[in-house]
C-alpha cells in the first residue's frame, strides 16, 4: 500500500468517481481536499466530515500549494492552471492510476472508439462462467477504487483515451485497442492523432496486444510486435469465415463457434466476440466456458436494443452511438427488408459526419436530424432528410409513414448533453415512445 498519509491531496471532479477517491484517501490517514467547477456538484451532500471543499470554480491557492492532484476523465490536462501545476512539477493523476498502483491481480485493459463497454461485459460474463473471482469496472459500471479486493483473480476494465492520459503504472496482462474513429475532436486540438497516442498509452508494459487486423491505427506505434494477436473480419488469429447462409468464428483456422448460436446479431457484433474471446484466451480462461458465456450473452441496453416490434416494425435503441464510427458500425452490413428510418442528432463533438454518408444511399432511407448538429446531418442528405427540433418530434413524425418490414433506428451519431442527461435517458426516452407511438 502506497504511503499517502503527509501528502496535501486535491481532488478535482466530484461525482460517484470524486468520492471514491475520498474514501480511498482517508482510508489510508490522508485528508483530501475536493474542487469541482459546478456549484452544486453531485456527492456533494455525501463527503464525510471534516473534508474542505471549493464549488463553482478551480480553486488556484488549492492546486498550486498540492503534492498529488487528482482529476476526473471530465477535466481536461489542458486546462491552463493544470498545465501551470505540471509544469512546476506536481504530480496529476486520475483514480486509475491510484488502482493500477494497488492492484495485485491480472487487468484486461480495454479502449476503443466503440464495442469497448460489450467486449468489457463479455470477457466479465466469460470470467464468471469460468467461475473465477472477476471485478468488471473503470468507464463502466463501478468506479475502479471500489473494486480493490485482494480475493479477486482478475480485473476487467474499460478505460477511455481521458482516463489513459493521467494513467502511468498500468500493466495490462492482455490490452486491446478494439478500434479508432474520429471521436472527443472538442478535447483533442490536434486532432486524430493526439487522440490515438491517448489510447496507445494501453499497450505500455502490456504482456499481450489484442490488434484489430483491420484497423492499422490500433497497432502500437512501433508496428505489430511479438506480443500482439490480431482479430478481423477475413483476416487475422480470431477472425470470421463465411460460407454459404452461415458465418464462422474461427480461431488461427479453426471454427470454434457459429454465428447462429450467438443472441446478438450483426457483423459488429461477431467481432466484439472475437475480440472478447481473444483477451480471455490471452489470461487462460477456458475456452468452454469462454465460448458458453458468448451464447448466452444477450447484449447491452441502448447498443442496438430491440425495444419494441408491432405490425412487422422494429425499433432498435442504440442510443450508446455518440460517435460516427459507432454509427457506422450498426448501419454497416444493416439488412431492412423495408425502408430505414434513421434517427441522427444531437452534439457532434466537433466530428466530421461525412464518412456516414456512404450507408446513407438507396431509395429505403429516410433521416430525422434533430439537436444541436441537425443541420449538419442534414445535409449529408438532404433529399431524403427532415430537420427537427427533437428526438420526439422526429419520432411522431416518424409513427405516421411506417409500414410493415420497417426499422426505426436510433443510432444518432452524437453525444446527447445538449438536449439530455446522458445517452441512458435519451435511449430510455426512445424506448417509452416508440411504445407509445408503435
């Protein structure tokens, strides 16, 4: 256990995270302070007594006269005062790094632009069907503090490119970068590959890289190396075969599984598995176990979620694409047998929309573009487009021109604070109408 009892620790960023952080500070005899730029952040009425807290602004005396800060993924290292406290030397972490220094065993690390909290869930689910002692957390679920057990046999965490930049002492036992896609381009200036060194930051001191073959900017920088295994859709160790009304997973050439015996459908989907099934057999889970767990896996809420179907129309929530690749993975290989009706708006981060403009062709099409980027979407196609103010109006308009063998998708392309909480509540929104409108 790290000393940390005569550090002046800040803590930056409340929440659920924030407090984590609390409690792991005074369990170790060291009073932490706590800023958050919100007024009345949440977790504020929960911080045990005696800590000193500054809402509504950064407090400057605070940071500058601290021996460790520590950040939450939402504040930017970019931040001037933050930069001005790096530069003279004080130390900045975010709570991974603290449990990458205390956790004693195995971490599947996992990022990527997309997939990254199915593959998080699966290689869980696969762990647990081996019946080991697994703690699944990070940017999902549990903040990561709270999952230090010295009786666990195997961490799984997801992490994004804000949580590897402030991580240093991670040393994954199988990492993987499932794949990069313009994303965050509001936190990364100088664009893609400043994002992409972020999530590189995973493979450092990694025993085994799991690479997408297909994806050459989740390869380590230096190339593949010994250490990488590779999974892709024709190509690649874990890779997909397909012959005539069937699809294979195949490992190094041998089928290993059926696509039909997986509950979750579509191309993205099998290659999560692949990914999933890559990272355990890099950790020696049981490949039986392994293989169970990925047929009874039934997915995650709000990714490509049937949540109503009624006079041959299904509504799918995949309200968890708050980015272009995202999207373009649930549009790519989509089979509608009538016309797709597609749900895109809200904040596009500052991304470029265009590469969605090749699964947006054919007479079968029509698009709702609501919130903050509607007009942008808009005129990705604007002959088989609408604009609206929001999700609802898009979707009554929607409720009067369906027709049996039709799809309303919700896979916005967006990240949804301007008009919601968070993506749940826009999928949940989503899910409530499209049974009372369906």
């Amino acid at each position: 256990m790290i000393d940390y009892q005569d550090k002046q620790v800040v803590i930056i960023g409340l929440g659920s995270t924030g407090l984590s952080c609390v409690d792991y500070f005074i369990a170790r005899n060291a009073m932490p302070r706590v800023i958050d730029t919100r007024v009345s952040p949440p977790g504020l009425d929960s911080l045990p007594d005696g800590v000193e807290h500054h809402t509504g602004s950064l407090n400057s005396d605070w940071i500058m006269s601290a021996d460790l800060l520590v950040i939450s993924p939402g504040v930017a290292l970019a931040t001037p005062l933050l930069q001005k406290a790096a530069d003279a030397g004080i130390e900045i972490v975010g709570d991974i790094e603290l449990f990458c220094r205390e956790a004693r065993a195995p971490i599947v690390a996992i990022t990527g632009s997309n997939g990254k909290s199915t593959v998080t869930t699966l290689v869980g689910e696969m762990a647990k069907a081996a019946g080991w002692n697994v703690a699944v957390g990070g940017n999902l679920g549990q903040p990561s503090l709270t999952l230090l057990d010295p009786e666990c046999q195997l961490y799984v965490m997801e992490l994004s490119s804000f949580q590897l930049e402030t991580t240093s002492s991670l040393k994954a036992a199988a990492a993987t970068i499932l794949n990069v896609s313009e994303d965050h381009m509001d936190r990364y200036p100088l664009g893609m590959n400043q994002y992409r060194d972020a999530k590189l930051r995973i493979y450092e001191n990694a025993k085994v890289c799991v690479v997408n073959a297909d994806d050459a900017q989740t390869m380590p920088l230096s190339g593949a190396d010994g250490r990488c295994i590779s999974f892709g859709i024709d190509v690649g160790d874990y890779h997909l075969s397909h012959q005539p009304g069937e699809t294979w997973l195949r490992v190094r050439g041998e089928k290993v599984l059926n696509s039909a015996e997986i509950k979750v459908v579509g191309q993205h989907n099998y290659l999560n598995g692949l990914a999933a099934l890559a990272l355990a057999d890099a950790v020696a889970l049981p490949r039986a176990s392994s293989l169970k767990a990925l047929t009874e896996f039934t997915g995650l809420e709000h990714r490509f979620q049937l949540v109503w179907e009624n006079n041959g129309v299904r509504w799918i929530n995949d309200s968890k694409a708050t980015n272009v690749g995202s999207t373009e993975a649930a549009l790519n290989g989509l089979q509608v047998e009538g016309v797709l009706h597609l749900l895109l708006g809200g904040d596009g981060k500052a991304a470029d929309f265009s590469p969605l403009s090749a699964y947006l062709q054919g007479d079968k099409i029509r698009l709702y573009c609501f919130g903050r980027d509607k007009q942008a979407l808009f005129d990705l196609r604007p002959d088989v487009a609408e604009m609206m103010e929001t999700m609802a109006q898009a979707m009554e308009q929607i409720s009067q021109r369906i027709q049996p063998g039709d799809m309303v998708l919700l896979s916005p392309a967006c990240a949804s604070l301007d008009q919601f909480k968070n993506y749940e509540q826009r999928g949940d929104d989503f899910a409530r109408l499209a049974q009372e409108l369906g």
